[in-house]
C-alpha cells in the first residue's frame, strides 16, 4: 500500500504526508548538523583560539645579564634577567632559584644542552639552595618583573674545572594547579677554570670593517673632483653609537686580527674633504667631514701596531664571480685590479703595509672554483668555515684551522660554532648573554677535547657586524682576557700553524656549495653589465687629455658592482650599474657631431665643413672624424667616397673639420659622419646630411637669365630704331623732307648685284 502511494499519478493521503515529514525531519536533523559542523568548500576553517603556554614554558625567564663570565675562586655571580607570565593565570609564591648542574664533557653537551627549552627533572641542574632565592608574591599576567640572584662562587659546588650547566628556573602555583611547580626555566654556560691551563689554544679572531658601497662614479669637474654618495648613511655609522665607530673604539682593546675593504677607506676619505650627497634629481653639500676624520684617526691610532688584512678593493663577490661571472670576459681582470689596489690604498690612508694574501669568501662556503677565482687574483690562503669545509674522518677534536689544499694554497678553515654564535639580534640583553657565554663554553670545551694537542682555531663572524654584535663579540673576547685557556694569535700566524695531518683538505664539490647562498649571487647578466660599461669606459680614456681624471672614479664604481654586500639586494645592485652606465653615457656624450643641415655644392668642386663639440672640461685628442658616400660620384679630397681628418678640441670648445669635396655629374649624395678613436672604434652616434651637387646654381641661373633678358632687350631697341632710320631715308628720296643730320648713316645698302666696295659690311 506504501508503495503504491508513490506511483506516478497516485497522491497519498494527508495522514501518510504527514507521517513521511516527520520521519524526514527526525532521520535528517543528524545529517543536516553533520553538514552544518563541516566547513563549506573553500571556506577557511574557524580560527582555533591560541594555547598559553603550560607547564615549564609558562614563564619566559631571560637572563640579561651574568656577572663574571668567567668566575674566580673568591668572586661573587651576580645574574639578572626578567620573568614574563605568559599564561592565562596569575602566578603565586613564585621563587626564582639559581640551578648548576654537573660538569659537561665535550662540544656535544653544550650543544644539546643549549637546544632543551623545557624542565626536564633529573637532566636540569639542580637549585643551589633556599638562601640564594628571589621570591615574588604573585605574577600576573601578562607582567614582567626583573630580577637579580646573587651566589658566592664558592657555593656553587664547582669541582674540577670544564664547562658547567647554569639555570635559571622559577616556581609557583596557579588556580589550576595548586602545587609548586617549574612554571619557566632559562638555562646557560659556566666556564670553570681558576688557574690558567697548561695547553692553551690559539684563538685568532676577524674583526671585519667592512661596509656597503656609498660612492657612485660620479664627480664634480673642479680641481678636486668632488666626490658624490649615493646618500649620507655612511657617517650614520660613522658616528658615536654607529656600527663602525663601536667596531673600532670595542676593536681597540682587543687582540683582533682588522679585515678592512679599502673601498671603506677611500669612501671615509673622500668624506673627509669636501663631498656631495644625491638628493633627488640634484645633490646637496655633504656636511660629515668631522665624522669621517675622526673615525679614520682613530683608526689609524688602533692599527698602527696590528696586523691588518687587506680584502680586494670593494669586497667583490668571490662565489658570484666563480659561478656566473668568470667566463664573461674582463671579470677576472676586475678582480685583479682590485686586488692589486687595495694594499695601496690601505697604506696611503693608514699608514700600514697591509697582508693581502688572504681571500674571504660569503660566510666561507667553497669549491674548487671558488679557490681557484681566489689564487687567480694573487691569494694564497682562502678563509674557508668548518660547515663548509667537513671533517671526512671521525676526530675526536677540532682540528688546526690551517689545511693545505694543493698548489701552494691554504685553506684557513674558521669553526662555524663559534663564527655562527653573534648571528641574529644581538640588541636584546638575553640573546646577547647567552651568546657570550656559549663562546666561552664552547673555546673551554675545545681546549679540553685534546689538551696535549695545542690547536689554532680561527673566529669568522658576521661580515657587517650590527652595532649590537660588534658589543656581544666585545664582551665575549673580554671573558677571555684572563688567557686561562686561550691565547690570541692573529690569522697571518694562524695561516702558517703546521697543519693536522689527520684533518681534511679535500675542497668541497661544486654540488655541496649552499643552495640558499647560490640564490643570493649576482646574475650573469650583472657580469656583462659591467662588461659592456667597461668597454665604453676603454674607448672614452683613449680620447683623454686628462684619463686619470675618469678611468679612476669609473674603475672603482666597477669594482663595487661585484661587491658582496650586494647579495640579497639584487634590485638596488641593478640601480647602482644602471647609474654607472648612464652617467658614463652621459659624459661621452659630451664629445658629439653638431646636427648639419643639406648642403648644395655649386661647381665641380667646394669644401664641406663638419662641427665638432666638445663640452667636457677636459681636452679630448686621437679622434677621427669619418666622411662616407653613398654616391660614388661625390669625392673627398680626390681619394674616393670615404676621408678622414683627426679631431683635437679643448675642453669646453667646437672644431670645424674641413673636407675638400670634387664631384664628376649633378645630383644628391647621402653624406654620414662619425667619429672613431684611433684603433678604428666607433664613437657616439653617426649623423647623415645631403649633399646637392650642381655645376650651375641658381643664383649663376638668375645672373645669366638677366644677361639674356637686358641683350634681347637692347636688341629690340636697335631694331626700333632701325626701322625709324630706314623710314627716314625713304622720305628724303621723294622730296617729302629735308635730310636730318642726326639721323645715322644705314649700316646697310640694298642688295645689288654688284661687288661690294673694300672695307664695306656685307650682310650675309
């Protein structure tokens, strides 16, 4: 019957429509929340509210400052920081405890033990004691309270010396959990070592003054040759608090070894005297001249006794050059000649004879075309880094920096753990502490791997410390000052350490180089850039008076177009050639054809005049200027339908070059001008004209129509009156008149048979 009631055709009682919505409605309502539950189709999912954070990590605990960094027997620590509740609940009867755990063996323990972020009971370091506490009634939250714990050393239960866990935890109880518990925990490094050791290790660290480039190639054309920045920023960092006035007064007390880019050098000088800065579409006056002299007095005061590597002029970009840039030609010869210019710029501005027989590669990744772009430009030892550079073999040390690599060249391989540490944001105190004490942790460690074995070990750290970095490796090499386990070298010594026979020196594969450094490198297309801007720079020197004047500011804006500070900057690099380019074209513009209207020639032969002009303020000599015809019929200087004449102009000065022309039949001739220097290379864009050749001109048309017009004239008057003549003798014959004694004899008589008498006109 139920079925029936659906045939076609067939419509079902009211009873049974009720009953089937109803059961619809029931066997459907799970279905429909199911539905409802499920996001539509390309609808975000709801938001998930945030999780606070629980257990060991509700608390953020920062230790900011820990005092000493490295302890004596009869000292005092001293270790402040700041609590922040980062739970939803207010903390109770927090205590804040000073924990120091047992003595870690190795560089392996100090790594793992600087990964762990919560309490793990049983692996953290134990509380020193109830005495040595800070107690808080409560911690809201969302609030930060400071803090500072202060221990005798000797309450520390410190034993045998070698690196110690130190912690910092604090404790509490919340509404949802009553009992005391670690509610935040921030652990750090205690290197323990009260009398100096026997075997130490040799430490050489880089102190890096090296910055972006600042200059472009342009200068003004006063006797100076006032220089012009792209902006101001360098004396930003010039000046008191700047990133490079803390790099040289913190470098000043400690033993580094100075990495400078003389490009650095030559901008600050150039800062010195009288510069300029872009602004728009003009420039304005520079006004940082006592910024820029005080820096390089102060560091020329720092150096005088140190040792100092000398980079290529501009830091060019070894790996770029490597991997995009050696096979366009001219690369290489840029990186030579910023090499062989860097020792003599240290020396002219600080006074030093500089090392420059070391090559410092992008965070000291390598391969085997790296080193060889390095050696190509005169070094002979590579600073290489140990995360490039891998152990092949199981040793239980870390070996000596320097490795022979064939060829006569060293790599000089820097530890990557302790180069790495100063990475990131150093200008939060946290941050910064921890970094200082892992150094020292790590530099104790690494004496006690091998203690009978003295090693030299090398420190590369940022390239371009932050004013924050440069303060943490400060205060980082100050911890060592004692020399308890590290003595300072510097890296010209480190190089020539006798090398660990068990270490690697196989040069990493072209494969192995870092996918993320290679991504950063500069285009080939940068490379031919600076190809293409260098050729126009070869052919505008060779028409100089005065090239000093252009191949200098230009050959060092070309060297820092490879700069490495570029790296990650690939649009303003772009801009920096671009300028280079145009303003080069700019200037050879200079030296140009002035526009010549069509000449007409008139005769077989005249002289054409080309214009020359000159706006530089500097002569310019051995050029060419080139006439070609297009018709063979027009000839220079009777030799063919091609001359040339050379070109000498002073500076600011037009030169009207002459050229004898002969022609052999009327008509037009395309006439092209352009100039050339002397080994044939075309210069600055050709100019047309049209050269009409005509043997009678117009003006000798007119003069000759006149002639003509004034004869026929002249001869229609004779012939009046003539005819008035011939007139008047035809009356006298016939008695109609007297003879006029001014009429003129005929010039004629009437035909007649006869001969003519001598001397008689006879018309024929």
């Amino acid at each position: 019957m139920a079925e029936a009631a659906d045939f076609q055709g067939t419509r079902p009682s009211p009873a049974r429509r009720w009953l089937r919505r109803t059961a619809s409605a029931v066997l459907g309502a799970p279905l429909l929340a199911g539905l409802l539950a499920v996001p539509a189709a390309g609808a975000a999912p709801a938001a998930e509210p945030a999780k606070a954070p629980t257990g060991s990590r509700t608390v953020a605990v920062s230790l900011n400052t820990l005092s000493p960094s490295v302890p004596a027997e009869d000292d005092t620590l001293t270790v402040s920081g700041t609590l922040t509740n980062k739970g939803k609940e207010t903390i109770s009867s927090a205590e804040v405890d000073l924990r120091v755990g047992p003595r870690l063996s190795g560089r392996g323990e100090v790594d793992d033990a600087s990964k762990r972020s919560a309490y793990v009971p049983g692996v953290d370091p134990v509380t020193v004691g109830d005495k040595y506490t800070v107690k808080f009634p409560k911690l809201a939250k969302g609030i930060s309270q400071d803090f500072t714990l202060t221990v005798p050393v000797d309450k520390l239960g410190l034993d045998d010396p070698g690196v110690y866990q130190l912690g910092v935890s604090v404790s509490g109880r919340t509404t949802t959990t009553p009992y005391e518990q670690v509610l935040g925990i921030e652990r750090s490094f205690l290197p323990w070592q009260p009398e100096a050791s026997d075997s130490r290790t040799k430490l050489t660290f880089l102190w890096p003054l090296i910055a972006s480039p600042h200059v472009t190639a342009e200068t003004r054309s006063d006797e100076q040759q006032t220089p012009v920045f792209t902006n101001d920023d360098l004396a930003k960092e010039l000046a008191p608090g700047g990133r490079l006035e803390q790099m040289v007064s913190l470098g000043s007390r400690l033993p580094v070894t100075w990495v400078v880019d003389p490009d650095l050098l030559a901008s600050v000088a150039a800062m010195a005297g009288k510069y300029e800065v872009e602004s728009g579409d003009t420039t304005v006056p520079g006004r940082n001249q006592a910024v820029a002299k005080q820096w390089l007095t102060a560091l020329e005061k720092v150096v005088e006794d140190g040792k100092v590597i000398a980079l290529p002029f501009a830091d060019p970009d070894l790996a770029s050059i490597a991997h995009r840039g050696k096979n366009v030609s001219g690369t290489l010869s840029h990186l030579q000649n910023a090499s062989a210019v860097a020792a003599t710029t240290v020396e002219t501005i600080l006074h030093v004879k500089p090392s420059t027989d070391f090559a410092w590669p992008v965070n000291g990744a390598v391969d085997s075309s790296i080193v060889d772009v390095a050696t190509s430009a005169g070094a002979h030892n590579v600073i290489a880094r140990s995360d490039s550079f891998r152990e092949t073999t199981e040793l239980p040390y870390t070996p000596t920096a320097a490795r022979p690599i064939g060829g006569g060249t060293t790599a000089v391989v820097a530890d990557a753990r302790l180069s790495t540490l100063f990475d990131g944001d150093m200008s939060r105190a946290g941050a910064s502490t921890r970094a200082v004490q892992k150094f020292l942790a790590q530099t104790l460690a690494l004496t006690e791997q091998a203690p009978d074995n003295e090693r030299s070990i090398v420190v590369a750290p940022p390239r371009m410390p932050t004013a924050a970095q440069a303060q943490t490796m400060a205060r980082a090499l100050e911890g060592l000052a004692g020399n308890r386990w590290t003595q300072p070298s510097d890296l010209v010594a480190a190089a020539e350490v006798k090398p660990d026979p068990r270490a690697t020196s196989k040069v990493p594969r072209a494969s192995a180089y870092p996918k993320k450094l290679r991504a950063q490198e500069l285009p080939t297309q940068a490379f031919q850039d600076i190809r293409a801007t260098q050729g126009s720079l070869d052919s505008f020197e060779t028409i100089l008076t005065q090239p000093e004047r252009v191949v200098t500011p230009f050959g060092n804006a070309v060297n820092r177009s490879m700069s490495t500070s570029w790296r990650g900057r690939s649009l303003e690099a772009q801009q920096y050639r671009d300028a280079v380019r145009d303003y080069l074209q700019s200037l050879t513009s200079e030296v140009q054809l002035i526009e010549k209207t069509d000449v007409t020639l008139s005769g077989r032969s005249a002289t054409i005049p080309v214009t020359v002009q000159n706006k530089l303020v500097q002569g310019v000599d051995r050029l060419v200027l080139r006439l070609t015809s297009d018709n063979i019929r027009l000839k220079f200087n009777d030799d063919g339908s091609m001359a040339e004449l050379p070109v000498s102009i002073a500076g600011g000065h037009s030169q009207s070059v002459k050229f004898d022309t002969a022609t052999s039949a009327n008509g037009r001739a395309q006439v092209t001008a352009r100039l050339y220097t002397e080994d044939g290379t075309q210069y600055g864009e050709e100019m047309t004209f049209t050269v009409k050749v005509s043997e009678v001109t117009p003006t000798v048309l007119l003069v000759i129509a006149g002639g003509l017009l004034l004869l026929v004239l002249a001869g229609i008057r004779m012939y009046s009156h003539r005819k008035r003549a011939v007139a008047s003798d035809t009356a006298d014959g016939n008695g109609d008149g007297p003879e006029q004694p001014s009429d003129p004899t005929p010039d004629t008589g009437p035909e007649s048979g006869t001969p003519s008498g001598t001397g008689e006109k006879v018309d024929r």
